[in-house]
C-alpha cells in the first residue's frame, strides 16, 4: 500500500519450510517499510517476518534492513 509520495507499506505471507525442505513449518507474516528513490531505481527500509508454528504460536520474529537497486541485463552478450 502507498502511505507517501515514494513510501509504501508491504504485507505479506509465506509458507515455511524445514532446512531439508521436507517439513511445512507453518506460515511467516513478511512486513516491510519502503521508500524508492525519486529515480525509481532504488530503494531501503525495514523489514519483520514472523515465524509461525502450524498452530499459529510465534517461533521467532526476525527484524533488519533491506536495500535493492534495479540492475539492466544485456541480452545480445
């Protein structure tokens, strides 16, 4: 959801998986605060996933910073 002018509030789930990928976990509520840069072609904020158990009892919650920058491929190399 846009909350500015380049702001934008993200929400989202996810399922979780085991390390071997062979056991469902439960779901992660994935949460971040983004501003891009007025180029569009950047941008930073924060982050917080929560970890669930299938039962819907948190296992861990997880908080840090996230920054991206939009890169070009070049198809005809």
């Amino acid at each position: 959801m846009q909350t500015g002018k380049y702001t934008y509030t993200l929400n989202h789930f996810a399922m979780s998986w085991d390390p071997t990928g062979s056991m469902y976990v439960g779901p992660a509520n994935i949460k971040e605060n983004i501003t891009i840069d007025y180029s569009g072609t950047a941008y930073a904020g924060t982050f917080t996933i929560m970890q669930y158990d299938t039962k819907g009892n948190v296992l861990q919650t997880v908080n840090g910073t996230i920054t991206a920058t939009r890169i070009n491929v070049d198809s005809s190399v």
